[in-house]
C-alpha cells in the first residue's frame, strides 16, 4: 500500500535512549542539496554517542534548522526537504500500518484465509 507524500517533509531527532536529550550537528548537506534516500545527512554527537542521520526521502535540502556545532533538541526539527516522490504521488507504507490495516480489515497475513474453514 502506497501513501502520498507531502511536498515538504522534515526530518527530526528522535530520541535513542532516555538520557538523549540533545546533540551537537555536524552537517553533511547545505540548502540546495539534492539527496537520496538512505544518504547521510549529518552526525549528532552526544556525550555518550556520535549517529549518523540519513534521509528519509529523496529530495532536496530547504532548511537546516541548526548552524554547524550548534546543539540540536530531541523531538525538534532538523531539516526540512521538498520530496521527490511527490511527482509520484507515493512512498512505502511501513510494516508496521500494513499489519494494523490487514487486522483492522480482518486480514492475518497474505497467505492466510480470512476466514477458518
């Protein structure tokens, strides 16, 4: 199943432990860049990890919401990129909403009946 896709997406820092707070940007890309999917973007570094953030889309670098060095707070924006996939109208849905539809729909899998015999 395929979602439209906005035609601006952005992208934040999410929280991989319970004492990230925030992190210090590095950048990969400026505005204007064009990036594919799974392309790294920057690295935020912690007091106790460096991670690399890689894009979620294809497209190109609008706004980078945090100058080089600057401390970047779970939860808020990183940047924000206009999608390429919107001239395709779709991008992937993820697993995890195809299982809560295919359940919602009464569905348990793709090979199994909806029904028992």
């Amino acid at each position: 199943m395929l979602l439209p896709l906005p035609p601006r997406s952005r992208l934040t820092l999410t929280r991989h432990n319970p004492t990230f707070n925030n992190a210090q940007v590095s950048w990969d890309v400026e505005v204007g860049d064009t990036v594919e999917m799974f392309e790294q973007i920057c690295v935020v570094e912690s007091d106790k990890a460096t991670v690399p953030i890689t894009s979620k889309f294809d497209g190109k670098i609008v706004k980078l919401h945090y100058e080089e060095g600057d401390l970047a707070a779970t939860g808020k924006p990183l940047v924000d990129m206009e999608v390429d996939d919107v001239s395709r109208g779709t991008t992937p849905l993820p697993r995890r909403h195809l299982l809560i539809s295919r359940i919602l729909m009464g569905c348990r899998g793709e090979t199994a009946p909806l029904h028992r015999a």
